[in-house]
C-alpha cells in the first residue's frame, strides 16, 4: 500500500507542470553574465588587472570566480567572522579582493589569460566588480 507521506525532495522539485529548475538555471547563467561583465569593467579600469579580451576568456573567469565566491568565499567569511564584525562588514572587501586575487591565480594555472597583479589592483577591482554587479543586478531586477 503507497505512503500518503510525502518524501523529501533531493534536487530539482516537481509540481504539477513538472520540473523546477528553469528558473534557477536562468538566475545561474544571469549570475555568470554578470559577473563577466563586471569582470571586463576591472579590466579596463584598473591598472594591474590585465586579460585576452574575448568572450571566451571573461566567459571561463566568470565561471572561475563564480566557483571561488561559492565554495571558498563562506569558508573565508566564517573563518573572519570576530574581523566582519569589529569591522562593521568592511573587512568584506578584503575578502573580496582575496576572490579576485585567487580568481587571478586559478586562471593564470589553468592558462585562460587572466592576471591580478597583486593585493592593490585586487582591491580595487574587487570594488569595481561589486559595484557594477550590483548596478546590473539593480538593473536585470527591475526588467523583471
């Protein structure tokens, strides 16, 4: 005899229309055009962030850089908890510049033409990438 229970859901969730996820890979992929975006703005703002301009190269360091702010950014944030804090959440931008510059360092491994040429040009293009992702995010939200 079926359960009247229902199980839990693992992954994507189902409803009457069938699957859920469009929407999600929707806001992934807005993400990630945002991000490539912001990250061609560093480039050509500031000095010390230097990249082969083509899509493919902002395309494969926007997915890079989506990855580092995923899986490494929380671990970082909780580890300098005690920081954010006595800093009233300044010392965020030095995590982020940290994203960028370990952004900068994956790419140069993996040989896509990106580089961070030190913790200053970090920082300020971490500034720029906050910035025009949030102003684009602004943007993209009031479309929808």
């Amino acid at each position: 005899m079926a359960s009247s229970r229902r199980r839990p859901s693992i992954g994507w969730a189902w409803n009457s229309r069938g699957r859920e996820g469009g929407n999600s890979l929707r806001k992934i992929l807005l993400r990630w055009l945002i991000n490539a975006v912001a990250l061609y703005v560093a480039v050509r703002l500031v000095p010390g962030i230097e990249a082969v301009e083509s899509w493919q190269t902002f395309a494969i360091v926007a997915a890079i850089f989506g990855l580092v702010n995923t899986l490494i950014r929380p671990v970082l944030q909780f580890l300098t908890c005690p920081l954010l804090i006595l800093t009233l959440g300044l010392f965020t931008l030095v995590i982020n510049a940290l994203m960028l510059l370990l952004t900068g360092w994956l790419a140069t491994r993996f040989g896509v033409g990106f580089y961070v040429r030190g913790f200053v040009p970090a920082f300020w293009g971490a500034l720029v990438v906050s910035v025009v992702s949030l102003v684009l995010t602004l943007v993209v939200k009031e479309e929808e």
